[in-house]
C-alpha cells in the first residue's frame, strides 16, 4: 500500500532536514514547531495565527497552539542566515545562480512595511533566500544592495553567481561600481531618459535615442562600451509597445555580454512570481497584523521555508503519480 503522499503527511520528513540543517543551533522542541507552522501554512495558505493554530498537528487544542505561536513570534530570535542557508540546500540548482533583486512594500495601519528582497530564478519562480526590511518607505540605497550582494557572497560564495538582476529602480553609481569592481555580472534596466556618455564620440545623450531605429521587438546591443556615471558597460535596448499601444524602451546595461541581456533580463520577472506567491496568491502575508518590524522578519523567514517545501513536496508528489504504476514512493528530493 502507498502511504505518505499528502503535504501535511511529510511533516516527519520535514523535521528530519531541520533537524540537519539546525543540529546544535535550534533545540529539538523548536525544530518540531517550526514544522508544525509550516506545514500548517501549507495547508490553510494564510498567515492568520487562529487558522494556523486549528491547522496544527498537535495533539494540543487550538488554544495552545496559537499561544505557542504568539510566543515563537514575540520572543524567539530566528537567524535570518540559518533560514537562508536551510532554503539554498533545497534550491534545485546550486551553480551559475541568476539572482533577482526587488522590494514589495505595503501598509498596515501606520507601518510601512517594505521588504527589499534577493530571490534566486529557476524555472519560472525565485526562491526567497535573503531580505532586508528597510525602515523607510521608496527604494533601497546603493549601500543597501551591496550589503545584500556581501551577505550571499559570505555565506554561498562568489562563484556561484551568474548574473544580478534588477529593474529600473536599481540604478546607483556607487552599486554599479561595486558590481564591476568586483567583476559581478549584472543586467539592470535603467529609464529611457538615463543619460549615458559615448566614449568614442565624446557625447553625452539620453539613452533611447541609441535605439529610435529599431523597429518593434527588435532588440540590439549597441556596438561601443559606454559610461554612466563613472562607469563603463555595455548597452542593449529594444522598441516595444506598451499596452496602450504606444512605443517604449526597454534598455538594460550588462557588465558583458551584451547580446545575451535579454535572454537574462528575463529571468527578472520570476521574483514578481514570488513575491505573488507570499502575497494574494499563496501564504497572504500582507493580512498579517503584526506591526512590529522585527516580529514581521520573523514571520516572512517562517514563510520563506514553507515556500520553498511547498516546491519540493510538489515534485515530490509529482515523482510519486510518475511512479505510482511501479509502488514505489520517492524520497524528497534534495
């Protein structure tokens, strides 16, 4: 007989790759909470602490459960670089990393609550791995980003990275002269009336008039290295329509391989996915009361691990109807 196959049966797997990943840092009876909240997110798909509560499996009333999860959420510190390194051993892949930068902000009450995030593309979604809460509300600053960039750095390494991703609110002479000191790729959309110099004509102009030839949905990368600010890189672009119909530009600027910065811009839009999935269309993090910045990282942490083990348990149910046929239940895969 085939057992095991439900999201909320897996809850034994579960504290078994905590358990690894915290041995020695997380006590045992926090590590069984923590599966227990995750796995309860999984199934009733809201941040709510009373349908969390009647979600647990535990051999508790509701009533205790949702005091346990008041007390976790007030009073137990969650290392934010413990969860990440837990999410980046289940990433599918581990090697040549497109990481996508983004924030998602919204308001309860009279918090602003604005998370500036790093997520890592694979296969149409971005995995949440590290975030900043920024106490302010707008963009992050340059020195915000590269603090985000260091922390992967020490924690996975620089090698791993293949690209850096970000929109147009990304843009900073002191960011991108990180990035190029430190020979990051990045493929980074900036506004059509960014003004670039052109080294070799000794000009300075707005950067879609580089592209007003093209036709629509054509994209080129311009021939010549340029420069904005201090710093020298490459420079793609193409005409497209907006859905009003009218002509915009999408323009990017890369460390190299400008020929191919379409191809990895695209990859961009898989944190919009994630950041979907945490929000309207997965775990509704934004009906969240909590005011508190600090009891709210600890709660989009949480989120975060219950995200990623929602991805893995779905291939892993998706391995057990390929293999049904021969009785043999998959392991999670790792």
């Amino acid at each position: 007989m085939i057992k095991n196959t439900k999201v909320e049966d897996k809850n034994t797997e579960l504290v078994s790759i905590l358990g690894k990943q915290f041995e020695g840092k997380v006590n045992l009876a926090r590590i069984k909470f923590i599966s227990m909240f995750i796995c309860a997110l999984c199934k009733v798909q809201t941040v709510g602490f009373e349908k969390l509560a009647n979600a647990f499996d535990s051999v508790s009333d509701s009533t205790s459960s949702l005091r346990r999860i008041q007390r976790f959420i007030a009073e137990y510190s969650l290392n934010s670089n413990l969860v990440a390194q837990l999410i980046f051993k289940l990433l599918p892949e581990k090697e040549s990393l497109c990481l996508s930068i983004d924030r998602t902000n919204w308001k309860f009450g009279k918090t602003d609550i604005n998370i500036f995030m790093l997520g890592v593309c694979y296969n149409g979604v971005a995995f949440p791995l590290l975030f900043t809460m920024l106490k302010k509300r707008g963009n992050s600053n340059s020195q915000e980003r590269i603090d985000l960039i260091k922390r992967f750095v020490k924690l996975f390494g620089r090698e791993c990275i293949e690209s850096v991703l970000a929109d147009r609110e990304f843009v900073g002479d002191e960011w991108i002269t990180f990035l190029n000191d430190n020979k990051i790729p990045y493929y980074i959309r900036i506004r059509n009336n960014f003004k670039v110099f052109i080294p070799h004509k000794n000009k300075e102009l707005k950067a879609s008039w580089l592209f007003n030839a093209t036709g629509i949905n054509e994209f080129i990368h311009y021939q010549k290295i340029i420069r904005i600010g201090t710093q020298l890189c490459y420079l793609s672009g193409c005409k497209l329509k907006n859905k009003k119909g009218k002509p915009e530009f999408l323009i990017i600027i890369s460390f190299n391989k400008p020929d191919q910065a379409q191809a990895f811009y695209k990859q961009r839009w898989q944190i919009e996915t994630c950041f979907k999935a945490m929000k309207t269309s997965g775990f509704d993090i934004e009906k969240t009361h909590l005011q508190e910045i600090d009891r709210i990282e600890k709660l989009i942490l949480l989120v975060m691990i219950a995200f990623v083990w929602c991805y893995k348990v779905g291939i892993y149910l998706n391995l057990f109807v390929m293999d049904r046929l021969t009785h043999v239940v998959p392991p999670i895969p790792m």
